[in-house]
C-alpha cells in the first residue's frame, strides 16, 4: 500500500519537495507567504494521504468507521485549503482583515460532515460499506466554489491594477486547477484534486516570485526596471502621464525619512486606486510616477487625472501632473517628454501658487 500511495502520487512529491527548497533559497517573498506556503503543503499532503486511506476503506466488505471519518476530513480540508491560498496571496483589497469571516462557511460545515453518518445529511455508507448521498450531497462542492470564487476574485482586484499581460497569467493559474476538478465532477471521477492545487500553488509562487522582483518594495507600484521594460516591448499604449511629488526632500529633512515613506505610498496609493482603467503605475524616481495608458481615450486619461488631483486635496501631499497623448506614428520617447514638459509646467505653476498664497497676509483676504 506504501508503494503504490508513493508511486501514484511521486510527481506531486516532486513538486512539492522543489517548492520547499525554492522557499528556502528565494529572497523577493515575504516571509510570513513563504510560512503560509508551508502550511498549505503540509495540508496537501495531509489530505492526500486521507484521501488514499479512504479509497483503501471503500475496498472493505463492511463499512469500518474509518471511512466516514476519513471522507469528513477530506471535505473539510479543501477549503481550508482554499482559504490558506487566499491568506498566502491576499493583498487587502477584497477581504482585508475581515478574512477570518470566510471561515464562518467551513464552521459551520464541519459538524455537518462528521454527523453525517448518523444524520444522513450530506453523506453516508450502509453497512454492507456502499455510498449514500443525502440531501446535502453537492454541499461539499459548492463550499468549495465558494472558496475558489472568493479566491479568484480577491487576486483579479490586486492584478487589476497591473498589465493585461499579468491579469491573464494570473487568471490562467487561478482558472486551470477549477476547470480540472469541473472536468472530474462532470465526468464523475473520484480522484484526488491535489495533484490540481499543487500544480497551482507552484506556478503562482513562481509568477509571484517574478512579479515581486518588478515591484517597489515601498509603494508597491511597477519599478524602474519594469518601466524601462515596457517601454521597450509595449506597442499600443496610446497616452503617458508624467507625475512629480513636491516638497519630498523637505519632508525628509523637517519630519524624517518614515515620514517621507509614507508620503510616498500615501500619493502612490492615490494614483493606483484612481488612475483608472487601462492605466499602469510606476514609480520611476524617488518622488517621480509615470503611468501608461493602453487603448484609453484622450477624455478618459484627463478625467484620471481630475481624480487623482481630488483625491490628493484630501491628503497634505500636492503633485504636479503632465500628460501626452501618443498620436499615429508618434514614438512613445516623445511622448513621455511632452508629458514631462508639461508636468514641469505644471510643477512651476504648483510652486508659484504656493508663493503667492505664502505672501498673503490677513488684510488680503
């Protein structure tokens, strides 16, 4: 039986055991993803050893109370699963701190799955050890789709603010291991969907680990590098807006550098949440932004910038703005000094503003 458990599932202990040593060695990942990561590998294994010593129990001629017990914990292992993969890849957007409610599902299910001998609710086995679905059959899957949609939502709304390009790799893991157990419930085989989320979490770690290397470790926006990328290999981005921070440097040097911190992520988070669809951010400088628009209409980048200036007021923080649309034919280097031209317009502007209201004294207003 240890032979076969070994041999039947070795690709998967193959995967999981290069996981483990890319955690160990790899510097961009978090370290509490790296501890989530072990969790869910430690419970992938739990759950397909379960799995196999209930498919050992299925070949005795009378029920043993084992398989019950071993089905209960496989239906609940799986979105505990799902809901680890949520905490390993979890930005804040869709769930925040209020995580810990999408258990409330998974408790109250838990006591259905180990009564279920008795109550005959969602599954049982008769003496003579055969199956019996109750009216609660299909219960263990839908709690399971609910994971996986919570999931799947929760990283679209993080990737959204990023390439297309990384929307669609992220969408193809996250969509890949769900098409595979829909494929296993259509076709009705009774096989272990482990093999799917290992498979899984071993692509997004390393899609995560790529991705991280092209953030900002401080506002979290697209680096320098990643700029400098896309303007290599980007073709149909249509208009660029250049942003400048003012008065960082006075910041740092009044209040301190974890002050000047986090001016910066407050104004990048500003720009991140309003820049609207079609925009990528990147922090190009320490107190300079540029973003990207891709197939977005001169009317919708000036209606962004609107935005992001409203929301800015609301914070002690005052940017300078400059945009440029890329016209037929145009090369995007032009575009970007256009825009850079006219954020130092803007820049200069900001400053004289800011002079004149200093000059005023109580009798002016």
């Amino acid at each position: 039986m240890i032979r076969d458990f070994l041999l039947d599932n070795y690709a998967m202990f193959y995967e999981w055991i290069g996981l483990l040593v890319m955690l160990g060695v790899s510097v961009h990942i978090p370290r509490k993803m790296k501890q989530q990561t072990r969790i869910v590998v430690g419970l992938l294994f739990a759950e397909t050893l379960f799995f196999y010593l209930e498919r050992w129990t299925q070949t005795f001629e009378t029920l043993n109370l084992l398989r019950p017990l071993l089905t209960a914990t496989v239906y609940t292992l799986y979105p505990v699963i799902m809901w680890l993969c949520m905490q390993i890849t979890s930005t804040g957007r869709f769930f925040g701190r209020r995580m810990w409610l999408l258990l409330i599902p998974e408790f109250i299910s838990i006591p259905l799955f180990y009564t279920s001998q008795w109550t005959h609710l969602v599954a049982w086995f008769t003496e003579e050890n055969g199956y019996n679905g109750g009216p609660l059959s299909y219960w263990p899957y839908i709690l399971f789709a609910f994971y996986a949609v919570c999931f799947a939502v929760n990283n679209m709304l993080y990737f959204r603010h990023y390439a297309r390009k990384s929307r669609l790799i992220a969408a193809y893991i996250i969509i890949g291991p769900l098409v595979g157990v829909l494929l296993y419930l259509i076709w009705g085989v009774g096989r272990d969907y482990s093999v799917f989320f290992t498979s899984a979490i071993v692509l997004y770690f390393i899609y995560i680990y790529i991705h991280t290397a092209r953030i900002d470790t401080l506002t979290k926006l697209l680096n320098r590098q990643s700029y400098y990328r896309d303007i290599e290999t980007a073709k149909n981005i249509s208009g660029v807006v250049s942003i400048d921070m003012n008065d960082l440097k006075v910041i740092n040097d009044t209040e301190g550098h974890a002050a000047g911190d986090t001016a910066l992520t407050t104004v990048a988070a500003v720009m991140r949440d309003n820049c609207g669809r079609g925009g990528t951010v990147y922090r190009v400088g320490g107190d300079e932004f540029m973003i990207f628009y891709t197939a977005t209409g001169e009317a919708d980048i000036a209606s962004a910038i609107a935005a992001m200036r409203r929301e800015m007021a609301k914070t002690p923080y005052v940017c300078a703005f400059g945009y440029a649309m890329r016209r037929s034919g145009m090369a995007l280097m032009d575009a970007i000094r256009v825009s850079d031209a006219r954020m130092y317009e803007d820049k200069a502007l900001l400053k004289k503003e800011k002079a004149n209201g200093a000059q005023k004294t109580p009798a002016d207003t």
